[in-house]
C-alpha cells in the first residue's frame, strides 16, 4: 500500500487549506472525507456570506484556558497574515465594520477556491475514519467495518497526519463529533462538548414575541451572580432566544445550567437610554395625556403589548392615569425583562463546539505531545471564540501554523 507524506482526517476550512498549502509546496497529500462533499459547513458560514477574520482580533475574543496558547496563535497568524495567504489561492476579502469576508461575499466561492487541489492531492470522499495506529513511524488509517465483528477497512498509510475532522455542531453537514472518539481511542484528554454559539430556550418564554428583532443589552446570572453579559440584536423564535448577542453567552448559560445552577438572563430593551431619564419623557407633556400606544415611537408594538400584559396594564389605557410608582414598574421591566433559561440545548443548530481535545495535549505547533507527527487543529480543540470571523481564523491559523511546522521539519532533514 502506498504511504502518503500527509493524511488530513476531514476537509473542512482546516483540512482543506491544509491540502492546498502542503501540496503546493509538493508533499503527496491524502484528503478523506467522511460525507459526500466538500466544505459543508464553511458554505453555510455567516448565513452563506463567510466571514473569515476580523480587524479587532485579541484573545479575549476566545474561550480558552490557557490565554497564552491564543496569543500565540494569533502572534504567528494575525489577521493581515491570513488574508495574505489566502490571496495565494485566490480568495480576495473586503471589510465592513472590521468584520473580512470573501469579495464575493459567498462563502461557496471560498470553498470552490479551497478545494482546487493539484495533482498532489489524493481526495477520498465518504470515508469515515473509525482508528489510527501507528507503528514504526507510520500511521494506518482505519475506516469503518462491513460487518459486526471484522476487521476496520485499512484506508491508508501517511508518515504524518493531521486531524481537522471539525467538531459537533451541525452535525447534517457531516460534523457529528466522530473526531473526538478518534481521539480518545488515541488516548487524548477530551473536555466536555457543549453547544456555543447556540440559540437558547426559557421556562417562560411569551410566544407572542415571536419574530422581532430588536438591539438589546444581555446580562446572564449565574444564581444571583453577573458572570456575562453582550450587546446587539437580538431574534424571538417560535421557541426561545436567537441573534448574535444570545450566541455570544450561550456557552456560559448552557455550562452552568449543566452544573444545576439557576440561570436567568436579564434583557434591557431600551440600552441606550436610563431609567430616570425613560420615565421623564413618558411624563412629559408629549406623552402623558397619550394611551401607551404612544410608546409605538420608542419600542416595537409587539414588546409593548408584552411588558403591558406582563404589568396588566391595557394598551389603551392613558399614561397620566396610572401611578408613578406603576409607571416606574412598567419602565423598570422594559430595561430588566427577565428569560430562564431551561435545560434544552443541542448541536443541531450550534455554530461551533464548546469543549473537545484538551490544548495540553498539543504543543504551540498544534502537533500531540503523545504521537510525534499528528497534528490536531480547528474546531477539535478546545478552543471556541465569539461570532465574527473568530472560528474560522482559528480553524485556519490553526492549520497554517501546523503546516508550517511540517515545512520546517521537511527543510531539517
């Protein structure tokens, strides 16, 4: 059987830049797949737009335990150096408001871009990897069985391998957590997977909020303690809590609600202005001979009819003709609407994987510090960042500096 230089295990944004990057420079790669195509899930990223990086980059955009293992990362691949070296496969970015994508804004042009592999590219599609072994140097790769009690198919043999099998969210996309048992079987510490990025689901959800957009600020509670908190807009599904600003504290809600703890959200519909200064325009002449109909100008009607039915004060009624104190209520529940958060939480709607291969298992080259020459990268790691490009700088950065490492290693012997 032929040994490859390379197998990459998945070819999603990591394993695919990886083919590119070391093939071009002449390694004979190995591209399995476990689905029947390329890039699933980084064709669907930012709603099919792609957002790739982001001008702001800093570890503080991760979750991460070790803080130095993201600058690193980041020190080695910055934003500028990513977007350099995506032009080298034709993948030109503009930027808006510091968030990159790909000119075209489509993130299929990005796939298309990643996938034109050369002649050293060896591509295997449905082929899900199960076992790794490896024996005097060489790596055998193991597919699934035909039969209960057989032997694994052996796919192949590389000198190196690279793991970027993705994590588990969005598992229809083919990304279905089967890396993290190949990574077990392997003996590596694997940290608890969790949804992040993720729409969240309460106890006392009004379905009548169903389908407003608003821009809010986000205070999460751990019990009575703040331990999140984010801004910007969010949606009201048919079932609970979406938009970017609930993605960015879902992993912390749904960590500590798996810990037993009470886990409440605390939501200000009106951010950009105080209480006092809410309660002195609503007792302004402008407003108050008007029916709360007039808060129409201030807040969408459909928030209004939910705080009122919350404060049993009818739509109709007049805002001179209900106490101060009563006004104040109704102010105070508009900045402080309070969701619970219950227990429900899946991958299927889950941008990216909280959890997964511990970083103490990999050295600042991504390679295990159990197995010379397997690289683990992307998503599979431990590390999740924020909605903004900051996955996918991982998920390649991550990828660019094991592939480097290879190089340097080549150009040693």
């Amino acid at each position: 059987m032929k040994i490859f230089d390379i197998c990459i295990v998945g070819a999603g944004a990591s394993g695919m830049l990886s083919a590119r990057y070391l093939s071009k420079r002449g390694f004979n790669v190995l591209l399995l797949e476990g689905s029947s195509s390329l890039g699933k899930k980084l064709s669907m990223t930012g709603n099919g737009k792609c957002n790739i990086t982001n001008n702001n980059m800093a570890e503080n955009f991760y979750h991460c335990k070790d803080k130095n293992f993201i600058k690193n990362v980041l020190k080695k691949v910055d934003t500028k150096k990513l977007i350099s070296i995506l032009k080298e496969y034709k993948i030109y970015t503009i930027e808006k408001n510091g968030y990159v994508y790909p000119m075209s804004m489509q993130a299929k042009s990005v796939v298309e871009a990643l996938s034109s592999f050369n002649n050293h590219v060896t591509l295997l599609l449905n082929k899900k990897v199960r076992e790794i072994k490896k024996k005097d140097d060489i790596f055998y790769i193991y597919g699934e069985r035909e039969k209960k009690g057989l032997v694994r198919e052996l796919i192949s043999c590389a000198k190196i391998v690279i793991l970027s099998c993705g994590g588990s969210s969005y598992p229809k996309t083919g990304s279905d957590g089967s890396g993290y048992k190949l990574c077990e079987k392997l003996g590596l510490k694997i940290n608890k997977i969790v949804p992040a990025l993720t729409p969240l689901y309460c106890t006392n959800y009004d379905k009548n909020l169903f389908g407003i957009r608003n821009d809010v600020s986000l205070r999460l509670f751990e019990n009575t303690k703040l331990i999140d908190s984010s801004k910007g807009e969010i949606q009201f599904t048919k079932d609970g809590l979406s938009g970017i600003c609930v993605f960015q504290i879902s992993k912390n809600a749904i960590l500590s609600k798996m810990k037993g703890n009470k886990v409440t959200i605390v939501c200000d519909y009106l951010p950009n202005i105080n209480e006092n200064e809410l309660f002195n325009i609503l007792k302004s002449s402008e407003f108050r001979d008007d029916t709360f109909k007039a808060l129409n100008t201030i807040l969408k009607n459909k928030l209004i009819y939910h705080i009122l039915d919350e404060e049993k004060i009818s739509y109709d009624k007049k805002i001179r003709d209900i106490t101060d104190e009563k006004l104040q209520s109704i102010i105070y529940k508009i900045k402080n609407d309070i969701f619970y958060i219950n227990d429900k939480s899946d991958f299927k709607n889950a941008q990216v994987t909280g959890g997964g291969v511990d970083i103490s298992e990999v050295n600042n080259s991504m390679e295990s510090k159990l197995f010379k020459n397997l690289y683990i990268i992307g998503e599979l790691l431990d590390v999740d960042g924020l909605c903004g490009g900051y996955n996918l700088h991982f998920a390649f950065s991550s990828a660019i500096i094991s592939c480097d490492d290879i190089l340097q290693k080549f150009e040693g012997k």
